[in-house]
C-alpha cells in the first residue's frame, strides 16, 4: 500500500528564546498541525492516530504530542504518541504513521515535530544540554563528536567556516526568492503586558547572519585545535512542523490533493561518539529499500547539526554539493530538536517543487550513535 503526503506544512523556526519563546511547544505543535489539516482539506475528525516528536519534555506537562492534538481540535478518542529519537524524532514520527498506513492499521495520521524554549528557575541541570545535547556514554557534548568527526574526516575549520556561510547564502536567496512561502503560516505571539503581538513568518536565524564575525569565531568545544564554532554549528531554535499522510486508498475517496509519495525509509546506529556520520549508513539502506539508486536521487537533506556533519556525509557518500540543503540548513535555519526531522522533509519537498526533482532523501543523525533517512517521490 503506498503511504500519500498531502501536505507537509507550516514550519517555522526561531532562534532560543527568540519571538517563539514565550509559547510553549505543545501550542506551535497544535498551530502546525491545525494548518496542516487546514492546508490539505481534512477534516480533524477523520484523524486515526497522532505521532509528533518531541525532545525536551519537562515542564510541558504529560504526553506532549496529545496536548498537540487536542489543541488543534483533533477528537480525543484519537490517540497521540509523542517520540523522542532526539534530532531524529521529526522524522522517526513519520515513518511510523507510515508504517501503520502500509500495514493497513491507518488511513489517515498526523505527524511532525515541535520544540520550544524553557528555562528553569535556580536550576542545577540544564535539562537542554543533559537531555538533549550530551552523550551519555562518554560523558562528553555533542559538539565534541563534532570535534572528532572533522579529525577523522579531515575537515579543517575554514572547509567548515565556508559551508556555514554557504547554508546562510543559500537560505537567505530562498527566502528573497520566495521559496519558503508556501511552507510557513504565520504565528502570531503575545507581547504580553499591554505590549503588541509579533507575527513570526520567517526563519529568524537568517538574520543574523555575519560572515566576517562568523569567521573569527573561537571554538567552543575543543579549546587547542578546535573548529567547530557557534558560527558553523547549529543554532538552538523553537519551531514546529505538521505533516499528513494518507492511504492511496483515502486519498481518492476524500479526493485530496497529493503532493508526494514515501518511497522508502531506514534507520542505523554505530558507536555513540560516531552519531554525526551515521547518515551515510541510513540513506543507502533507505534508498535501497525505496527500489531506487543513489543516481536516481535528485536532491538531498542531510541535518546541519554541525557544519561537518553534512561534510563529513557528503564525501562518505560521494554527493555533490549543488544536490544537498540547496535552500541552506541547520546551520542557517536552526534547529529545533524535535522538529528537525518534519522540518527537513518540508524544505525537501519545496526543493523537489522548485527545481523540477522528482525523487529526494531527507537524513539526519541523533544523538546516541544513529540516524533515520526518508525518501519521497514528488507526484
């Protein structure tokens, strides 16, 4: 059974504690998924299953992806699931409700991802850094698995320092040139006090963009040596992303409009401080299991959790440059944990729209050794 996108909608990301912050991720989850369900004509009731991710969980209260739900006017006899695969929960929540369609269990599910700031008051762990940002097995930050991919892979600081101004260019002429538009609805954020509500309808990081301090950045992780920066890494960021999946079978029947078609999707795991290549073992295994090769592959999302992962990757795989994160990245964008996952496949959909692909892979690699990979077919 084929499993139908018929829309990968909103998505939009802030940077941390940036004009999102005062909104919980449950509440950016309910918008994502109720203009998704706007966007693609279906009606809430006829929803069988909800799976968003979600990373940072505290003080959110009690199963995040129902809160979601329920906030979005989806019935409460429908059950929500909230995942967490750390970077790759956005994306690990869409191929279970895929699953459940091929399996013939579902016709119709909600997926997707949301993040939102949340800060403590006197606390004495920093429940982003600890539960999201830290390798357990060796009692070390994600970053240093940064380090340590660019030593294995022999990536210099300048390689990286380039591609993170690449990623930045490339997002900043998408959003110019439009491209963006059709997967952003704006949100529109209480200013609270009396003050005036902001409406947030662009990617926030795009704005802060400097090449030249980029460059002089000094490292963050590894203070002898080091290259990976604030400038070439990711940015902390609140966002969310919705997408709807379908049968072929419902599809016709409720004569929506499709936009894609999942072909296939893998995952894979190695040792934990060897996560930010673990890409390159889930993509091919994802390819393979869709019946395509790699050379039929238009374009490519590999999560810029670090510069050097998408470099890393993007040599392991023998991938050309002008096929991945055409429209910028992580880097660029931000990244908001639970969400990345959804929010690449959204940006890989617009660039299979714009430049005329027909098939594309989304990666992205997660925090404890793996990764997931999905790949669509644009119809």
């Amino acid at each position: 059974m084929f499993v139908l996108l018929v829309l990968l909608a909103p998505q939009w990301v802030a940077g941390f504690l940036g004009t999102l912050s005062s909104s919980p991720a449950t509440k950016l989850g309910s918008i994502a998924i109720q203009s998704a369900l706007k966007r693609a004509n279906v009606d809430p009731s006829l929803v069988q299953e909800v799976f968003f991710g979600n990373v940072l969980s505290a003080n959110l209260g009690q199963a995040p992806a129902r809160q979601a739900s329920q906030g979005a006017g989806i019935p409460n006899s429908v059950i929500s699931t909230t995942i967490n695969k750390v970077c790759a929960s956005g994306m690990k929540a869409t191929m279970l409700p895929a699953q459940s369609i091929q399996l013939g269990i579902n016709d119709v599910v909600v997926a997707g991802g949301m993040k939102g700031s949340r800060l403590g008051h006197d606390t004495l762990v920093d429940g982003m850094l600890k539960d999201g940002l830290w390798d357990v097995y060796n009692d070390f930050g994600t970053g240093v698995c940064g380090e340590l991919c660019a030593e294995h892979h022999s990536v210099s600081r300048e390689e990286q320092d380039n591609y993170a101004c690449q990623s930045f260019e490339r997002g900043i002429a998408a959003h110019e040139g439009g491209a963006f538009a059709w997967e952003i609805v704006p949100v529109e954020v209480s200013g609270g006090r009396g003050k005036p509500s902001t409406i947030v309808d662009k990617d926030e990081g795009l704005t802060k963009y400097d090449p030249a301090k980029l460059r002089k950045l000094k490292p963050s992780f590894k203070e002898d040596g080091g290259t990976v920066t604030a400038g070439n890494a990711s940015s902390i960021s609140d966002g969310a992303a919705a997408i709807v999946l379908v049968s072929g079978e419902k599809a016709l029947q409720l004569g929506l409009q499709v936009i894609a078609k999942i072909r296939g999707y893998a995952d894979a795991a190695q040792a934990s401080e060897l996560f930010t290549t673990s890409p390159a073992l889930a993509i091919p295994k994802a390819i393979a299991y869709a019946g395509l090769d790699a050379s039929q592959i238009d374009f490519y999302e590999i999560n810029e959790a670090f510069s050097v992962v998408a470099l890393a990757n993007m040599k392991l795989l023998g991938l050309s440059p002008e096929k991945v994160n055409v429209h910028g990245g992580a880097v660029s964008l931000g990244h908001p944990l639970g969400c990345s996952g959804a929010r690449i496949l959204v940006t890989l959909l617009g660039v299979l729209r714009q430049k005329n692909g027909k098939y594309g892979v989304g990666g992205v690699c997660n925090g404890g050794g793996g990764a997931s990979a999905l790949v669509v077919e644009l119809l």
